[in-house]
C-alpha cells in the first residue's frame, strides 16, 4: 500500500468563480504511481470547495445562483459582525457542497463516470488556494 | 492491503425516486475478502446521489419534498436551455446530497450505526445507472 | 497498509448543538500509529453530522440557523407521522451537513488547513451518539 500527497494551488479572479480542475487531479494520480485505490480531494480552505458533476460549463453558473439564493451574501451572520469583509456565505456555501470528495482509483487514473467533471467552487476568492490530493493505494 | 472494485445496476421507475442499496453494498464487501477498512459507495452519474440516513422509507418522501423545494425542475437554469428534458435540478439536488458516501468497514461488513441505510437517490430515473462500491483495507 | 477504529461518544446539553472535536479526533490519529494516509470520521447516528469548518465558533451559529430556514423542525414532515416528538428536520440536516468527512493524514496528525476545525453538529441531541474515526494508511 502506498500514501501519495500532492498540493496544488488555484487562484480565480471573481471573488466566486467554479473552475474544472480534473486535468490536474489527474495528473496527481498519475505521478503517484498508485494503480487501484481512492483519490481524496481536499481544500485546505473552509471558503471553498470540491465537488463531483456534469462536464457542461452552464451548470456552474445554476450551482453558484442557488448556493447564492440559499446562504446569500451579508445576510446579518454573526461571523460576519467581527469581519466586516464577511465571508460567512462562503464558508456556509462550502458546506452544502460538501467540502471535498473521494473518487475511485483504476489503471493509475481518476475512475470517473463519462460526464463527470472534478469542480474546484471559491466562494472566497482573488488569492492563492491550497488543495491537496491524498491517493491511497496499491 | 487490498483494493477491491465493484459495479452495481440500478434502474428506477420514477424520475425520482429513493431506494435502500444496504443489502447489494455490503454483499460486495463480503465478497471483497476485505475484513477491515472502508467502503467508497460512488455513483458513477451526475444526477444521482448516495447517502447514509435513517431506516424509516417515509423520511425519502421529505428528502425528496425538501430537494424539490430548494432546488426546483425547470426554474430557468443556464444547463436546462441547452436540453429541453431539463435535468439541471437533478445535477443540484446530487451535489446537495454530498454525492457519494465513504462507510467503514470491520470485520468483512459495512459497520453501519443501528438505524443507518445506504440510500441511491435518483433525480433523472428510467434507464440504467453504476454505482461503483470501491473497498480498501487488510 | 494498517487499518485502526477508534469510537468517540458525545453528548450535547441543547437539541441542536455544534462542538470542536478536533482534539478528539486528532488524539485518535496518533494513538492509531498510522503515519500518511487519511482519516474517515462518520457519526454512527443519522441526526448527526460531521463537517470541516473554520475555527470561528460564531459560524456555528450561522450554520444552525441556516438550516433550520432550510429544514426547519416539526413541518408537516411523513417521518414526524409516526413519532410526535418529531426529529425529521434533524435527519435532513444531517445530510445537508454531508453527514461525514474524511482528512488527510500527515506525520501521524490530521493534516488540517490553517483555519480548519472538526466540527460535530447535533440535531437531536441530549443523548450519548457514537463517532467512529476510521484511520488507513502507513
């Protein structure tokens, strides 16, 4: 069994801004050397997220409008009242999306569905972010 | 250590539609040979959704009443304009669902709490969809 | 490879209550003896949820009242039909919440971002609950 971690960085240029990262995801599991096993998916950051989806770019632009309608922006949240550049929505956002995914590992790649796209969601944005990918293996 | 890849075939009457996937799961963790470690349940589809809850089948019925509501068919979403069928909604209520589940596993079973069910949540029904159930661990 | 199980028992004195288990769950990874690998931390109990926040206890609150707005208690829920005390919104909570995570481990410790805390959220509370924390790796 082999543990492989690799850290990579994204920045966006909107303050929220969906990009697909599987290019790069990939290529960590593919320099791991680990042929079977899971790839987690982590950010080291709580205002943003990864998550699993459909390879049309449009449906980004639906998920951003409904976390926007469900945690909207300086809605009077209490973590805001300490910060007033308030980023309480993109914690809460980051959340509901789930934070982070794990996804199977076969012949030394991503073992994803025919449409599925990794999603790296900053609902914080305009500065370098961290997320790690954790393969686990053989 | 051991890595073990298997795929389940669901199809649902509905378009959506909830179904306990307990029994079919932990088969293929009995089949793994694996006695102790995890088991990633992972839809291998973007509209479709595995999630751990309560045993009672009337808490589907509020699951699904609660994604309909924060997340709509048809209410004017970008992916839905390229594709009049419109399954935009069932991309959305996936992700809010967390999409796939990792549950541990002792002693050659899913080591589920008392009341926990494996659930497959489909939003896009009537034709056939994998999950893949990928078990690691000694 | 190594595989180690560790339960974890809380009890909240509210309904409804968030707690930092970080300590808990990092105590955990130690005494595992597992160096790099990842850590699975999933509630043994379906009206409960573990999620990775930031360190603000402030957020807390605004996650709480988010879903109560999203799945407030006692609304004409079908799981409510049979049992008048009612914790159905407690159920859908816990899935919103992603229900578990799981973490990388790094050096024998949870490989945390900065800010990034544990966090068990209670949703039907006053009573001991169980978290297994499921650690694989070298």
């Amino acid at each position: 069994m082999k543990s492989h971690r690799k850290l990579l960085w994204f920045q966006t240029q909107a303050r929220t801004e969906i990009i697909d990262i599987t290019e790069e995801v990939d290529a960590a599991v593919r320099e791991s050397g680990i042929s079977e096993g899971l790839a987690l998916i982590y950010p080291m950051h709580t205002s943003a997220a990864v998550y699993v989806s459909d390879s049309d770019r449009a449906l980004t632009e639906d998920l951003a409008s409904l976390l926007a309608r469900l945690a909207p922006p300086g809605a009077g949240y209490a973590h805001d009242a300490s910060d007033p550049k308030g980023n309480a929505d993109g914690h809460l956002k980051a959340i509901l999306c789930g934070h982070h995914v794990s996804v199977p590992v076969s012949e030394g790649r991503l073992d994803l569905g025919t449409w599925q796209c990794v999603y790296y969601a900053e609902f914080d944005g305009q500065r370098d972010k961290e997320v790690q990918v954790r393969i686990l293996g053989v």
